[in-house]
C-alpha cells in the first residue's frame, strides 16, 4: 500500500512533465527500477533542481529502507601518518622524508588499542594510515592475527588498495597471493579508501605517485574473488569535474555488475584546510546533497550509499538521509585524524551510541546498529525527542 502511494506521488510529478521530457523519462525508469545511463545522470547533475534528485534518491532509499538508518559500533586504528606518496589532496600525512613529524605506533600500542576496548560491544576495528615503508605486509599480518587471536568476534577491516599495492609489490607478491596471506591472518574486508578519482588527467594532478584506477580496481576485483568485501570511494570537489564522477562511478557500477563485492559507496568531500590544495574552494552543502542523490540513483547495484560524518558534520549528515543516504559509519572515537586536519568541524570526530540515535531520531528516522557487513545488531525504536535535544552540535 505504502509503495503505491510512493509510486502514485512520483507518477504525479511524471505528469508535470511534457510527454517525452528527459527528467520524465528518468523518473519513469526509477519507479520501473531501472538503470540510468551516464548521459542521464550528466543531465541531473548539470540541469535538475535539488529538490528533483532529492525525491528521486529519497523514493530509492525509503523503497529499499523506509526509515532505516544504518550506523556500526566500531573503532580507528590509525598505526603511522608517515607516508611515502605525496598527495596534494592530504593534510594527514608527513612525508618519509620528514618522519620524526610523524608518528609510528608500535605493535604494543596498536594493541594496548585493540583490548583497551575489551568490554565495549564494538563490532569492527577499522585500521588505516599513511604507507610507511619499514611497516610491510609480515608486520600488518601479524597485527591482524594478534588482533584475530585476542577477538575473534571483532570484524577487522583494513588497509586500503593503496597500501596494500605497496606491501605487495615490496614483498614480491601477486595481488592474490598478498590478499590471500592477510586473508588467512583474519583479514575480512577492505575499506573503500585510495579510490580519490579515477581518471588519468586528473589523478595525476592531484596523487600521481600511488597505485591508479586499474590497479584500484584490480585489488577489489581479487578481494571480492576471495570472497572478501570491500567499500567504494569518490573524493570530489576538487579538480573534476560531473563527467570524472560518472566515470567514476560507472567504473565502479561496471565492476560490481561483476562481483557484487561492494558493500557501500562513499562520496568523500574534499577538504581544503592544511594541504596543498587549500587554493581550491569547498563544495557547498546543495552540492554535496546534490553528489548523493546522483550517487544514490545511478548506483543502482550497490545497497547502501554512506554520509561519513567525521568528514561532513553532525548536521550535513542527518540532512544527507534525505538525498538518499541510509548509512553514517559508526561511533567511532577520536583517533582518527584524517578530517580533523583537513578541515572537518568535526575537530574531536567522537559520538556515543546515544547521541548516534538522537541524530538519527531527530530527522525522523530509525536508528538501526549493523555489523560490517549490514546484519542488524539491534533495531532502537523511534522516539520523539525533546526540543532541547535538538541542538546536538
Ligand atoms: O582515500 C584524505 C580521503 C580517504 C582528504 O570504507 C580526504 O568504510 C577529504 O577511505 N579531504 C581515506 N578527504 C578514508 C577512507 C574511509 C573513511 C571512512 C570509511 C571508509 C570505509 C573509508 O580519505 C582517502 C582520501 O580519499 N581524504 N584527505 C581531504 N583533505
Ligand atoms: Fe599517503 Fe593516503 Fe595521504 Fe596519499 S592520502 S599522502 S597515500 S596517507
């Protein structure tokens, strides 16, 4: 019943369009369930108004979700920021030549981090960082197994493509033959970092010296081959332009009509503080909102489209499930640091399980805990809350 009324609400937008018009046609293939081409999502990006992508991203989400919202309880291990590539986009790391800037957490401390959370019902550890040349494929295995050892129920989820590219060409290792050793330590999903943007021109201007979109690509392809999950990344904002994100995405659709690996796709907003690229302006909040709900329509083969808070603010974030986001991360606590130096509000990027759900409640939806790979942990009832809640900031 709910559907039809869903569906009769866009048939009477439908109608407001001449017969024939594009945005009718897309609006008819989204009601059909099916996939727009990249000239049509062109279209949305350059000639729709807002509030038109926002119906179409928000009737996919709340036909695959309704009001459910997914966060996970998890935690950061970040072991160095010290890294051998020189992106011109990144205001975390400190280049290997300048390392004593840096830091370099020891296998103790990585897992004094690890039990510190022994009686916290975390259900993911999430472990990224610069590329440290002394820190290789052995030493990261072993963290993976020690860490396997001491909680076999936590979900580990590490290292992006990027890292994994160097440890594997250092150790002389095919990707499958690298991929299946951190496998056999506990390796059990790969986040979706590294991606930035794959096209070649504009790559190069702004992270030349790491592992491009084939070798991206490649990595997650053989993961998912070993049955591994992985997540997608979009760093926009920048130098691209709306036909570099359709590429983008379209590689990463293309890929996924193949493996369906991908768990969850992730527009990363460039940040613009403390980097080399600090000349280049910020996106606004209306293109931000705008970027998820083309994402959210012409993605159509991936289940879920994540809002990063850490990265877009406690406000854009809840504004986001709106324009067809229906995930945003976890409770993670202050040890990341990627977006604070960048620029993010989020300076101390913390939230308790508690504030998670009056975020999510507040914008009227329903607060829902997954595990990494989106199994429900716990299902928190709606509730109104009190006015005086609403300024969580
Ligand atoms: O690849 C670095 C981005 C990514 C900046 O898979 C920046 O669940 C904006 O991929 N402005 C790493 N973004 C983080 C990442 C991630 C984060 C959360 C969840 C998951 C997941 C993955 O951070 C990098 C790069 O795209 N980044 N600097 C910046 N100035
Ligand atoms: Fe290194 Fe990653 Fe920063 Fe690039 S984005 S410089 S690979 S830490």
């Amino acid at each position: 019943m709910e559907e039809i009324t869903r569906d009769a609400s866009l048939l009477e937008i439908v109608s407001t369009f001449e017969e024939g018009n594009a945005f009718q046609k897309i609006t008819q293939k989204i009601i059909a369930d099916q996939r727009i081409t990249e000239d049509e999502a062109l279209l949305l990006f350059e000639k729709a108004s807002l509030g038109l992508v926002g119906l179409l991203a928000n009737y996919i989400r709340e036909k695959r979700y309704g009001d459910q919202t997914f966060f996970n309880r998890n935690f950061h291990i970040e072991p160095t920021n010290v890294c051998v590539f020189s992106c011109n986009f990144c205001s975390y790391s400190r280049l290997y030549a300048h390392r004593e800037e840096g830091w370099q957490l020891s296998m103790d401390q990585m897992m004094d981090i690890v039990r510190s959370y022994d009686n916290q019902p975390v259900t993911e550890v999430h472990i990224v960082g610069g590329v440290h040349p002394k820190m290789d494929l052995d030493f990261f295995c072993d963290l993976v197994s020690r860490i396997r050892t001491h909680r076999p129920d936590l979900h580990i989820k590490g290292f992006t493509a990027v890292e994994l590219d160097y440890m594997f060409k250092k150790a002389k290792l095919t990707t499958e033959e690298g991929l299946q050793k951190f496998k056999n330590a506990g390796l059990q999903s790969l986040p979706g970092g590294g991606a930035e943007i794959f096209d070649p021109q504009v790559r190069k201007q702004i992270c030349e010296d790491k592992v491009d979109a084939m070798g991206w690509l490649h990595i997650h392809e053989t993961a998912h081959r070993l049955g591994m999950h992985t997540n997608a990344t979009m760093l926009y904002g920048h130098l691209e332009n709306y036909t570099h994100r359709i590429d983008h995405m379209s590689r990463l659709r293309n890929l996924q009509d193949k493996t369906h690996g991908f768990n969850t796709f992730i527009p990363l907003k460039f940040r613009n503080k403390n980097n080399e690229m600090s000349a280049v302006s910020e996106t606004s909040i209306t293109e931000d909102m705008k970027m998820y709900a083309v994402a959210r329509i012409f993605m159509d083969n991936f289940a879920h489209l994540k809002a990063y808070w850490p990265m877009l603010g406690r406000q854009q974030a809840q504004l986001a499930l709106s324009f067809g986001v229906d995930d945003i991360d976890g409770t993670i606590d202050d040890s990341t640091k990627i977006y604070s130096m960048a620029g993010s509000e989020e300076q101390v990027p913390s939230m308790t399980t508690q504030e998670l759900v009056t975020l999510i409640r507040q914008v009227k939806r329903l607060p829902v805990e997954r595990d990494t790979l989106y199994h429900v942990v716990r299902t928190f009832p709606i509730q109104e809350e009190k006015s005086f809640d609403l300024n969580l900031n």
